[in-house]
C-alpha cells in the first residue's frame, strides 16, 4: 500500500467497536466523517477492542481530524467506536479483516492511510 492510500469504513451500529486488522491497523494520519447520529461521536483508540489511548470526537455529523497535525495516535489508530451513550462497546465487536472495508450504509468513515 502507497502513502496517500484511503479506505472507507461504514459503521452501522452505534456502540459497536471496530477493529481494524493487519491491512488497516497502526496506518491512519487523518479521518472525515459524516453523517453521524445526533449527539454522538467518533472516538479513536491505540488499542484493539477500543482500548488504549483514545482521541474523541466533537458531537457533529461531520467532520475531520488529522492525527498527524495534532501528533496524538499518528500511525497508530488500531480500532475505533461511534459512541452516543457511553465509552463502553455494548453492541459487540466487529473486526476487520478486508481489504475493501464495507459494513453498512448508514454512516461514513474515511480515513487517509500512510503506508510503510
């Protein structure tokens, strides 16, 4: 994968956790989304199972962060959540292991990806 390279994930459920898997984990230098749920977030983590470190969201249905510009999990978001009501993934886990993310039509995420 080149520098520049995107990939573009759907989140369907609020409080679920997304994983992303050796393809997309430790690679994100920024993310967009749009279309969120009102009063709910994005949130970022370092770790797998939406732990770790984290970087949350303002409460928009859209909007940006540049991991590298705020130097805060640059290269190292390995999994992320729309959150609503808690910090806790009470609508399971979702792992990702494609190559061509797609989990749904109702929200989406993208994210710039730096390759090595």
């Amino acid at each position: 994968m080149n520098h520049g390279s995107n990939a573009k994930f759907s989140l369907d459920a609020v409080q679920r956790c997304y994983t992303v898997e050796k393809l997309w984990a430790d690679r994100a230098v920024r993310s967009k989304w749009e279309d969120l749920p009102k009063k709910s977030s994005i949130t970022f983590y370092k770790d797998v199972g939406c732990s770790g470190d984290s970087i949350k969201s303002s409460d928009t249905p859209s909007g940006s962060y540049s991991f590298e510009d705020k130097n805060k999990l640059n290269l190292a978001v390995s999994s992320f959540m729309m959150q609503q009501s808690s910090a806790y993934p009470t609508a399971g886990l979702v792992f990702i292991e494609a190559d061509y993310p797609d989990l749904g039509e109702k929200t989406s995420l993208n994210a710039s990806i730096k390759g090595n």
